[in-house]
C-alpha cells in the first residue's frame, strides 16, 4: 500500500470523504428532483451539512435514495460539478502556471509586462487542463462513493439567522 492509500483510507479522512461522496450525492438527487434548488454542502467527520432553502422531509428522502443509489453502484454520484475540489485544482495549476511564468522575469515592470502574454497563455492552459483533473481529484482523492456499511443516524434543520441548515450524521 503506497504512503497515499494509508493516508487516503486513514481513519478521519476516509470518513470524511464518505461523507463528501454521500453529501455529493444528496444534492445531486436533490437537483434532479428540483434543478433550480441553490444549496451547499460541508463534510466531515460526523456527516455533512447541507445549506440551503429546502424541507427537513425532502432532505430525508434525498439522503435515503443517496446512500442507496452509492450502494447500488451509482458511484458517479459522488462527483459534483460545483466541489470545490473542482476550485481548489483550477486555482493551484493556474496559480502555479502563473508562477512558473514568471520565472527569470526582469524585476523591470516593462520585463514583467512583456510576460503578460505568455502568462495569460500558461493561465488558459491550467483552467482547461483543469476541468477533467478536479472530477479526477474527486474520484481519487477528496470523495469514496464506498458506501457498504454507511447508515444514516439522525438529520436534524438548525437556522443560522436566515439560513437554513440541516446536520446530516452518519456512522460508517
């Protein structure tokens, strides 16, 4: 076992991308059920967090077909296209593409300007390359659609001021 799968299946993090896969998958039954719903979601250790406008009874039902769909084999659930997992990647290789193209760059503001192309160029490299590598971070990395002994323990609404919340705990 490589020192990637230990930390990847160690515990709290392998918790939490369970609970990031089911989260995922929630909202995506969600949105199939009602495409305009704006919700978020936060996972951890415990479950997730679901934020959003929506009743206590349809976040049930969502979390129940979830898990039973991951079950099922609907591991493409667990891949959402607004993770930001998806960000967090598209910011690091274009942060990073930026960096690199500005190496050996003058400390001229005209020597730095003359770069402006090329790090423009390098940026749109790193936004496309990005687009298949953020599903794939969360395929590989920041979610596991293994949902084999995942039972949902309690889903309770908590409003923050305006916002409504619901706390998804899980125990897997």
């Amino acid at each position: 076992m490589s020192a990637l799968d230990r930390v990847l299946n160690w515990g709290p993090f392998s918790r939490v991308r369970r609970n990031h896969a089911l989260e995922h998958a929630t909202l995506q039954v969600l949105a199939e059920k009602n495409p305009k719903l704006r919700m978020a979601g936060y996972s951890d250790t415990k479950g997730f967090w679901l934020i959003g406008q929506i009743e206590t009874d349809s976040v049930e039902e969502a979390v129940q077909q979830a898990l039973a769909r991951l079950k099922g084999g609907e591991h493409s659930l667990a891949i959402h296209p607004n993770c930001g997992t998806n960000l967090v990647t598209t910011g690091f290789l274009a942060g990073s593409f930026a960096w690199l193209g500005m190496l050996g760059a003058g400390r001229s503001l005209r020597e730095r300007w003359e770069r402006w192309p090329m790090i423009v160029s390098l940026v749109t490299l790193a936004v496309m390359a990005a687009q298949p590598l953020g599903p794939l971070m969360q395929q590989h990395v920041t979610t596991s659609a293994a949902q084999q002994g995942t039972e949902i323990i309690k889903i309770e609404r908590v409003q923050r001021g305006d916002v409504p919340l619901h706390r998804v705990l899980v125990r897997s």
